[in-house]
C-alpha cells in the first residue's frame, strides 16, 4: 500500500491548477450543492430540522416522519425504500451546532394520546374544576374521621381515661399531636402531588 | 417562502427543480402552476421507440392541503388520453403509487417517470377491459376508486 503512488491521499496536490483550475471551481459548487442536498428530509426536501435517521438509513425531520407516522398507522414503512420502520427505533441526530442535546422525538408531540401534560400549570388549572376538586375534598374530609376513630381505638385498649398529667395522659397528647402532624403532613402531600 | 404552509413550500421546491431539471419529455406549465400552486398541468411527450412515439399527453395533479402525505389526485386530460390497458378513456389511471402505495417521498417527478415508463413498457394498445362499466359508474376522482392492481406487468 506504501509503495503505491497514493492517488487518494488526502493530501496529494491539485493536478495542474492552471489548466483546469476553472472547471474544477464549478465542479466544486456543484459538489457543495449535492452535500446540501444529502442532508435535505426525504419528506419536506428542507434541510432536516430536529432530524432522525431510520435504520435503513434514511433522514427526516422528526415532525415529518412523526406526520407520516401517524397518517399511515396500518403499514409502517419507510417512505423512501419501505423498510419497517417506527418510532423505536429511529435514531435521533445531533449536529454540532444544535445547542440542546434533546431528543426529537421528546418535542412534537409524539404520543398521540393517554399522555399526562407536564405538570407547570396543570395541576392549578384544573384545582377547582369538576372532577379534581371532588376527588380532593373527599380525600381530605375522609381523612380526619380516619384519624378520630384511631384515636378512639387507642383510648378504648385502656379501661380508664387516663388522669391529667400523668406520664400516660402526656403519651396520649404527645400521640395525638403526632396525628395531627401526619394529618396536616398528608393533607399538603395532597395539596402539592 | 416564508408564510407558505407546509404543502405550498414542498410544490414550490418541486415546481423550481422540475423547472430546472426536468425529465426527458415531461415539461409542466409553470405560469399555472404558478396561479395555483395545489393544481398542474403537464406535458407528457410519448417516448420514441414506444408505442407512443409523437404523441403528446396532458396530465392533470392536484394537490391537497396534506400532501405529500396524502397522494396528489393524477388523470390525464385534454383530447388525448392515452391507449393503455391501465388508463381509462376518462383518463384515469390504475397505479398503485397514487392511491395504495403512496409514499411521502415520491414526489411529481417520480409519478412522472413511473407514468412515463408504464406507458412505454406496452406492448399493445388497449383500453382496460371494464373500461366501457368503470367510465360509467366511477367516482370523478380516480382516489375515490378501489383499484385492483393485479397485472403490474403490463
Ligand atoms: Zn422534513
Ligand atoms: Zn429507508
């Protein structure tokens, strides 16, 4: 391989700059034109935004593919060469010049429903509305009954109330404000969840 | 091109490269196209050595606002349809790349160079043989159509 007069290194000088100095420019052009093209989505034919390659090789824009996706849900193929194709198992791209490194297929939308929102917002549009509320304030009324039977529970183990001041009647108080903190503890759990 | 939506900005492109490298006998009127972006005409050339040699055809597109995910509507039209066991006197035409086989990534073009070869791959002039029943009892767009493609080797 050494000895060979490498016509493909890389760096072997330009044949006669002077004779075909001209063409070799255009041809140059040309050149760039087609590397563009090669990154253009198979879908839009722009340069591929938030771009994905399939498994056979083929690139499109993540919205572009997701689109088809969705429209020919029966018979996923690939529409360049109509490989089996899904959203599993394409492979995002990540250039050098797209600062967040998020996965496309992470924006757009991509599961078409059963999907929870993200939580800013969401959870304080919806507080006072309709099924949420009712699911919240039962949640909480239910809770304190909870918490007087089990108190009752713990006095009925004992045949007498126990005296004022004395150890037993401090453990009691001492339990039940640890009760009462659990109670107001699950109550903001509740709250904020 | 800016403000287009998606589908207009994607027929601009392909209306600009078939301007600028147009398939051997295919030539699109582009002032219409122009007017209309979601609806062309072209000019189909019969290729010589074929059955259709001389020949000239008209092939109607048109667009949806979903296209290229939905298929373009595509018949020929105008004085001339061509004899074919695949197209019919009311120029429909029975592809399975316009309806069941449409891909995003196919584009006029390639409806172009698969019209053009289906043409020149016959090897005798006929109308399809329910031709007579189809025209009469056909939807008026051929997409509206359940084709059943069972000869492709014509
Ligand atoms: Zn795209
Ligand atoms: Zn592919």
């Amino acid at each position: 391989m050494s000895t060979s007069a490498s016509p493909a290194e890389p760096s072997a000088s330009p044949p006669e700059p002077s004779t075909s100095g001209n063409s070799s420019q255009k041809e140059g052009a040309g050149e760039e034109a087609r590397d563009d093209r090669n990154f253009e989505c198979n879908i839009c034919l722009d340069t591929a935004k938030n771009a994905v390659v399939s498994m056979c090789g083929h690139l499109f824009c993540w919205p572009c593919l997701h689109q088809w996706l969705e429209t020919a849900s029966a018979r996923q193929v690939c529409p360049v060469c109509k490989a089996a194709i899904s959203r599993e198992k394409v492979v995002p791209l990540y250039g050098r010049g797209s600062s967040d490194q998020q996965d496309p297929r992470e924006n757009s939308a991509p599961r078409p429903s059963g999907q929870r929102t993200e939580p800013d917002g969401s959870l304080f549009n919806g507080f006072g509305l309709g099924d949420n509320s009712f699911h919240l304030s039962f949640g909480i009324g239910a809770f304190p009954f909870g918490f007087f039977t089990s108190t009752f529970n713990l006095g009925e183990t004992r045949p007498s109330p126990a005296a004022m001041g004395t150890p037993q009647h401090l453990e009691e108080q001492f339990l039940s404000k640890i009760f009462l903190w659990l109670a107001i503890i699950f109550i903001a759990w509740l709250l904020l969840a | 091109m800016a403000g287009l939506s998606p589908s207009e900005r994607r027929l601009q492109k392909e209306l600009m490269s078939l301007m600028k490298e147009p398939p051997p006998g295919v030539v699109v009127d582009v002032d219409l196209a122009e007017q209309n972006i979601l609806q062309w005409i072209i000019q189909m050339e019969g290729v010589s050595g074929t059955l259709y040699e001389g020949e000239q055809f008209q092939l109607q597109f048109k667009f949806s606002r979903k296209y290229p995910f939905d298929s373009p509507e595509v018949t020929f039209i105008g004085a001339n349809i061509p004899v074919h066991p695949h197209v019919y006197s009311n120029g429909h035409i029975c592809l399975s790349i316009l309806t069941d086989d449409w891909s995003p990534a196919l584009s006029v073009q390639s409806v172009c160079l698969s019209i053009v070869s289906m043409l020149s791959s016959c090897k005798e002039k006929k109308r399809p043989p329910d031709n007579a029943f189809y025209v009469k009892t056909c939807n008026k767009n051929p997409k509206k159509t359940k084709w059943w493609y069972h000869d492709d080797s014509v």
